[in-house]
C-alpha cells in the first residue's frame, strides 16, 4: 500500500513538472490524438495546455500535450516518424515545411482551409506555410527579434536607445553601445553587452548577413557557394564574430536567465519574452529597440506552423484541433496570451495595443525588414552546418575558412534533391 502510494505521489509530481504528459480523462465515448511542441517559456507552455484542455473539454477529445527541450525537439519528430509513432499533430518549424513535404511526413491542408481563411494572413506567412503551391501548416504566429533592453543599465550608462527605424543604430553605434555596456571585475565579466535569446544559429545571425547584404543560398535555394561564403557574409561574420573573440561583450557559453537576472544589457529576443518578464519579473525594468542596421535593416521572421502527420489515423479529427489552435478566434487568443505577433491580419486589428511601444518596435521590423530562412528539403542539414560555423567563429576561427568549408557540404547536400 505505501509503496504503490509512493509511486501514485511520484507520478503526480512528474506530471506536475511536465517530464510526464497528462493527459485528459477519458471515457468510454472519448476519442484521443497527441500534439507535440517544442518547450518553451511558461506563459506559452501553459497557453498552450489551456488550449488544448479547453479543446478537450469542448469536443471531448483526450489530447495529450507533449514538450521536448528545443535541442531535441525535431530528432523526436523524425524517430517517431520512422518508428511509426508520431502525434497526429505537431508543431512545425516553417523552413522545414520543404522537406516535410518531399518525406511526405505531413499531410497538405488545402481541402480544409477556405480563400477567406488564407486572405486573412499577411503576404510574408501566407507564403511561408506554402510548398509547391499547396498548404502544409497554419502559422501559430509570426516571429521576429528586436533589442530588449535593461532600463536601469543603459539608464546608469546614459543611453538612450532609438525608438525609430530610421533612427536604429548602426553596426559601428551598436558595437561601441555594447562595449560601453559590458562591465569587467578584474577576470570576471559581471555584465555583458550583448547576447541571443535563442543560442545563436541560423535564425538570429542570418539577419546580420542580411543587414550586409550577404545571402546564405542562391535566390532559388540551389547553390551555397558564392552565397554562404561570399564576400558580404564573410564580412558579415567578421563583424559578428568579433563581439565574441575581440570586443568580448558577448558570451560564448549560455547563461541562464542571464536577462532576468541582469547579466546582460542588450538581449536579441522575441516579444514574448515581454510577456515572461511582466508575468515573473515585475520588478525588472526593460525597454525594446531595433536590431542594428548597415547597408540595410534586416530582422528574423518565420515561425512556428502546427501541421498534421501523414500518420494520423483521423485527419479531420487532427484538422479540427489545428483550427482550434490556429484559426481566426484561437490565433487571435495565442498573440494576445503569449505577446507573440499575430500572423493574420483579423488578429492584428483586433489587438491594438500592438501599434503601441514597446510591441510597435517589434511590428514595424518585422514589416518593414522582415527576412526569412530559406525553406529548402535540406534545411535540417543546412542548420546543423550553420550551427557549426557560429560556434567555430565564436571560438575564433577564420569566418573565411570556415565558411568556404561549409559552403561546399552544404552544395554537396543540396545536389540530392530535385
């Protein structure tokens, strides 16, 4: 008796930490399906369990939610996948929609979303949920990064960030920014300038590149040579490399909750690490304002999609959920609840303190220098080669020679595919 009262407590507390789904009762009449995301801050973990419990208790569907750490998120997609065990419904990261889509791993929503549902959606998400002229996921939001800042260090440093895009600094501007910003005690770096919500990779360095000028692949996502390691993204990395190895006003190595608990002054995130810190940190006092520009501005986009696995038993079932989560009323409430910005336009009217500071510096990089990662049926190996590159010009490695070297795999990758 003890012991299986032990083991009912240690069940309880797992769940309770999210190591264990939990799912909603069912009976006898109850059908079920599994929805799987990548973790992610509380407010939107939780936005999400309350979605998917209100779903349940509305169509009375048993829908467990699963989450797995960022790092091994899409590895769990493709294992379930090849073993025959994948959720009928998942989240669905835009660029890999092409090669979904070649693998036939997701299932295209054409018959199901009318012309109304897709007029609704600004141009940049209308295009990227689109392969080969059909429908593979809906946008559960769109996603951009601006410089969310601490109040009190700039304030103490007496910087005044731009609050226009015209005004946004320039590379050499934020570069002394950042430096100004970075406070030492002997061997110990006590504040940093600057660093990445996300550990550094394709999504928040491409931008950089961009800002340069510089591409990762031809326009047609073909070629990486003369691209990804041509004259303008390897000046590009110079510049960003050098943050890490020369100016040293960034970290090489993740610290946690390094914003919130005031370790670094500058912070490239989404808005909704906005929603996080008001819910967690009502203490801390922040400001947002642009990404840097140079030759150009440029900000990340893409997002999120929540698509249905070919392996799903009940397709309309899977739909229903989809719509749920990122129809006009679900995707209205997930910007609203999360401080994500919206995808369609129904929703951003609906919103209005989104044209207001600080989410407006968000909207109006996105609008106006929104660039996108290429959706390619090699995006897995074009990340992973990416991720490589950011951490060998972290660890001050020639950007030249390494991108010459990865340029040339991913080429080599790209020639597989049609």
């Amino acid at each position: 008796m003890k012991r299986a009262m032990a083991l009912a407590l240690i069940v309880a507390l797992l769940v309770g930490l999210g190591v264990l789904a939990a799912p909603t009762v069912q009976s006898a009449s109850q059908t079920s399906l599994r929805f799987w995301y990548a973790c992610s801050l509380p407010v939107i973990n939780q936005t999400l369990k309350d979605r998917a419990d209100a779903f349940s208790k509305k169509f009375n569907v048993a829908v467990t939610v699963e989450c797995f750490p960022f790092s091994e998120y899409f590895q769990k997609i493709t294992t379930a996948t090849a073993g025959g065990n994948a959720p009928e419904v998942f989240w669905v990261d835009f660029p890999l929609i092409a090669d979904y889509a070649y693998r036939k791993t997701i299932i295209p929503l054409d018959k199901y979303v009318s012309k109304a549902d897709v007029a609704d959606y600004y141009p940049i998400p209308r295009d990227n949920m689109e392969k080969d002229g059909r429908i593979w996921a809906l946008p559960m939001h769109q996603s951009t990064e601006a410089l969310v800042y601490n109040a009190q260090i700039l304030a103490q440093a007496g910087i005044t960030p731009p609050r226009t895009l015209g005004g946004a600094w320039t590379w050499t501007q934020f570069r002394d920014v950042a430096r100004k910003l970075t406070k030492v005690s002997g061997a110990r770096t006590e504040v940093w300038g600057y660093t990445t919500h996300y550990e550094p990779g394709l999504y928040s360095v491409q931008p950089f590149i961009a800002q340069h000028n510089g591409a990762v692949l031809s326009p047609d996502g073909k070629r990486a040579t003369g691209y990804l390691n041509g004259a303008a993204t390897v000046e590009a990395m110079t510049f960003w490399a050098r943050l890490f190895t020369t100016d040293k006003v960034s970290p090489v190595e993740r610290i946690p909750d390094i914003f919130q608990t005031g370790k670094v002054a500058l912070y490239q995130a989404n808005p909704f690490l906005l929603k996080d810190v008001q819910q967690r940190y009502a203490n801390l006092k922040v400001g947002v304002t642009f990404l840097p520009k140079d030759k150009q501005c440029a900000v990340p986009s893409g997002a999120y999609h929540i698509g249905i696995h070919s392996q799903a038993k009940d397709p309309d079932l899977a739909w229903k959920f989809v719509d749920w989560m990122a129809g006009k009323e679900g995707h209205k409430i997930w910007a609203e609840k999360t401080g994500y910005l919206p995808a369609r336009k129904s929703a951003y009217a609906a919103l209005p303190y989104l044209k207001q500071y600080p989410w407006n510096i968000f909207w109006e990089g996105l609008v106006n220098c929104a660039v996108a990662r290429p959706k390619t049926a090699a995006f897995s190996f074009l990340d992973d080669r990416f991720n490589e590159i950011v951490r060998d010009v972290q660890l001050g490695k020639s950007p030249k020679t390494v991108l010459d070297e990865a340029a040339a795999k991913v080429d080599a990758e790209l020639s597989k595919y049609p």
